[in-house]
C-alpha cells in the first residue's frame, strides 16, 4: 500500500521560501512569441489551454502546454 505525499502549507512565519508557481501562460492569435528552438514566429492558432500553433516562417509547430521554452514578446 502506497501512501500520497502530503500537501503542505506554507506558513508566513517560516524561514524557508515558499514554492511560487508561475502562472499559466495564454497566448492568443497573431501574438509575437519567441521559442527556445524555433526562433520567432506569430501564433495563427490556438486550442484552448491545450495547445498553440505558431508559424516559425520555414516551418509551422503545434506547441503543447507547459509552454516553458515560448515566451510572448
């Protein structure tokens, strides 16, 4: 029987720094973005929270969530 890993809170008092979550990221149609491997290129599709498709010029990549390597500019 395996146990869950309990969820601790963070207490202001503590001396240890909280664990920050960004949050998430949203990009929308025809936003400029940087990518970590592609370069630049405008988003020409989004599904939701799921998925954007960005149009890099040579090439068109569908980019899943987390978008940790795209930045919007």
């Amino acid at each position: 029987m395996k146990k869950s890993a309990a969820v601790r809170r963070h207490l202001p008092t503590s001396p240890f720094k909280a664990r920050i979550e960004a949050p998430p990221k949203h990009f929308a149609v025809g936003d400029r973005v940087t990518h970590d491997t592609y370069g630049l290129g405008r988003a020409i599709g989004v599904e939701g929270d799921i998925a954007v498709l960005v149009d890099f010029g040579s090439r068109q990549e569908r980019i899943t969530q987390p978008y940790t390597a795209m930045f919007k500019l």
